[in-house]
C-alpha cells in the first residue's frame, strides 16, 4: 500500500512515496539547473515553453503592460481557452510535475515579454 508523506528539502515541501514495508524515496530530484528565456508577447497563440519531459518546475513572470492568459494545457491558448490569467506584472509558477507545453496569448500586442524560468 502506497503512502503520501512530504519532506521539506530545505527550499521546499516535495512528495515522497512509502510503502507498507517503510521504504521511503523521493519523488523527484530536485532540481539543478534553472535555464532563463524571453518570450515577447504577441496577440496570437504563442508557445512559452516547450514540453520537456526533464522539467521539474517553471516560473512565468508577465512584464508586458497586456493580460497574459497562460495555457498549462494542450491546445492554443486564447483569451478563452486558459489555465491563469496574469496581468501585468503578475507571476504563476507551474504546478509540480507538469512537463507539457505551456501556450500563452496576450489581450494587445506591447513591447513586454513573458520571462520564464525553468527548471530541470
């Protein structure tokens, strides 16, 4: 029988597996590399991050003066078709786990950028 347990790695709370038999390990490594990227924004379907199966985590930072509407999902993100709304100057870190692409859509077309982090 499988147990949720977390431990705290001393930045953050991450989940590890036990069994009946005691034996714990962790979820996941953490992770060792954080890889920086801009991405302008633009009033159309725009990818932001590019499914990697070695993510560990990703930050998304809008410092557009538009609403970025941010799709954690497959599909092309639109100013319906979302998972968050970030308006400007707003930040969303991506749920634990989540290695697909990440879409985003801008409501005007500035002179800001998605600045996004990621982790692997």
């Amino acid at each position: 029988m499988d147990t949720r347990n977390w431990v705290f790695d001393g930045t953050i709370w991450r989940p590890m597996l036990g069994t009946s038999a005691g034996a714990i390990s962790t979820a996941t490594a953490p992770a060792a590399t954080g890889t920086r990227s801009d991405v302008a924004d633009a009033n159309a379907d725009t990818l932001i991050l590019a499914a990697n199966a070695a993510r560990r985590g990703a930050t998304v930072y809008n410092d557009s003066t538009a609403t970025l509407y941010l799709l954690v999902a497959a599909g092309a993100a639109s100013a319906t078709n979302f998972t968050v709304r970030l308006t400007s100057q707003a930040y969303f870190e991506v749920p634990f786990g989540y290695t697909g692409a990440i879409r985003g859509f801008w409501d005007a077309d500035t002179a800001g950028s998605a600045r996004v982090t990621e982790y692997t």
